[in-house]
C-alpha cells in the first residue's frame, strides 16, 4: 500500500453517549490513516458517557496500539472535551471531527494537501448542502454565522461545522477558555487574530442517523450567547500564550485521566493485556 507523504496526523472525536458510533469512527480511521502518513494516533476522550461508550472504547483500545483513550469523571461539554483533546494531540497536525463522522474521513487526504499546498495553518470545512436537516437548524446556523462575522470581522462559512485540520503551533499560540460550543468560533478567530493563515474547503454532508444531537438545544444556544459575552474581549484581542516556567509539568485544568492498553505477552492466539491509569 502506498502512504502518502504527509505529517504525522492526530484524529480526534469527543465522545459523549456515542455507543453507537464509536466502532464505526475507529474502523474508519483506521482505513483511511495509513495510507495518508505511517505516524499517527487516533484520540478519544470519553465526556463521562453514561452507556457502554466506554467499554467499546476499552475493547477497542486494546486490539489498536494507534488508538489512545483518556476519561473525563464530569461531562464538560463540548470545549471542556476538545480542549481535553486539543492538549493529548502530539502529532504536527491535528483533524478534528465529531464521532458520527458528519463527513467522509477520505476527505482528510485532500485537506492536508490543501494545508501544505496553501501553506496554510488551519483547514475550516465547509457543508455543500445542509437541507437535510431541516429549517430550524439551517436558521439558527445562518444567524450564527452572521452574528460571529459582525462581532469578530471573520469571514468563515460553516464555522461551528466539526471538520477542523490544525498545525499543532497553532494550538501552542493561543488558549482556548470556552467549555461549550463556541470553542469552534474561539479556535478560528483567535488563530486569525495572532496572525495565521485559515483556509475553507467545502465537503458532502451525512447528517446523524442515530442518537439525538443537542447542538441546536436551548441550553446549547444559551451557554454560547452567555459565553460570547463574557469572553468577546479575549477572543476578539487574544492574548499572547505564556510559556510556564516548567512545561514538562501537566495542566492543572487537564482533568481527563489516559488509560492505556499494553500487550504483555503473546502467545499464539492467546494476549494478555494489563490495563492502566496515568
């Protein structure tokens, strides 16, 4: 098989209350990764699901070395999760996407070769056709959108869509505050902001077939309205990123707990697996 020659890529999903989609976004990734670069990891951080969203994780950490796994104890929604994901990533680039896979991972070999063609430092994804999911969301979408262009003088198409490639020194230039879903707004207007390069690129759209997404809920819209009021400075003139005094020291606010998956011995067909907690 040949891989093409591109930098060592970390995919990664939040995971809340995902049993039926996390085999299927593993399996997935692990069709499409290596034919793209020989170095990569795939990151999952569990959201403190409440069904077997964990024990699929656990099993499927086990028959993939790539595939590393970190628990969150409280859910923090969805920045908390991404900002979890955000610090465990150690490849050059980072692709982001939610676990339902709202578009075709294949699309990851034209984003990073649109990355390194463009010399660009983030890819935003674009949705070609949004009907499917009706009305109300496409609205609050479109309002969305146009709000975030006025406040911050961005013009991103799709910005809250969970199809992000990101260099990795983006991700160390600046800090992300938002615990919900204003993360994705953060994440590109603050890369802007400190002077980096964002391109789009437009992709086909598979809307959720299973499970209820709560994107559009009120407490969603809430959280993002009470949070671009309380962060609208910060991200409209971000901060420079103060490198501690001692780096090799973890995050005091990096409350997931990674759990890794360790083959002992094998024998035959016979594994032993030690598992454990850093």
């Amino acid at each position: 098989m040949r891989v093409a020659q591109f930098p060592s890529v970390s995919l990664v999903f939040p995971a809340w209350n995902e049993e039926d989609y996390v085999e299927r976004a593993v399996a997935r990734a692990m069709a499409v990764l290596p034919r793209l670069t020989s170095d990569f990891e795939i990151v999952i951080v569990d959201d403190a699901s409440t069904d077997r969203t964990w024990e699929l994780l656990q099993s499927l950490a086990r028959r993939h070395p790539q595939l590393r796994i970190l628990r969150h104890d409280v859910n923090q929604k969805l920045g908390g999760a991404l900002r979890t994901l955000f610090a465990a990533a150690s490849k050059e680039v980072v692709v982001y996407s939610d676990i339902d896979l709202p578009w075709d991972l294949s699309e990851m070999e034209r984003a990073l070769r649109l990355l390194l063609y463009l010399e660009a430092d983030l890819i935003s994804a674009f949705r070609f056709d949004r009907t499917s999911e009706g009305l109300r969301r496409i609205a609050y979408s479109f309002g969305y959108n146009l709000l975030i262009r006025a406040l911050f003088g961005v013009r991103i198409k799709d910005i809250n869509f969970s199809f992000k490639v990101i260099r990795r020194r983006v991700l160390s230039s600046i800090e992300l505050k938002s615990t919900g879903s204003l993360i994705d707004a953060e994440l590109v207007v603050k890369t802007i902001r400190r002077g980096h390069r964002v391109a789009q690129i437009g992709v086909d759209y598979f809307p959720r077939t299973r499970g209820v997404s709560t994107l559009s809920s009120p407490a969603v819209i809430k959280k993002i309205v009470l949070e671009l009021f309380t962060l609208y400075a910060d991200i409209r003139s971000p901060s420079p990123v103060v490198v501690p005094l001692h780096p090799s020291e973890p995050e005091p606010e990096l409350v997931a707990r990674e759990h890794r998956f360790e083959l002992e011995e094998e024998r035959d067909d016979v594994r032993t697996v030690s598992v454990g907690a850093d």
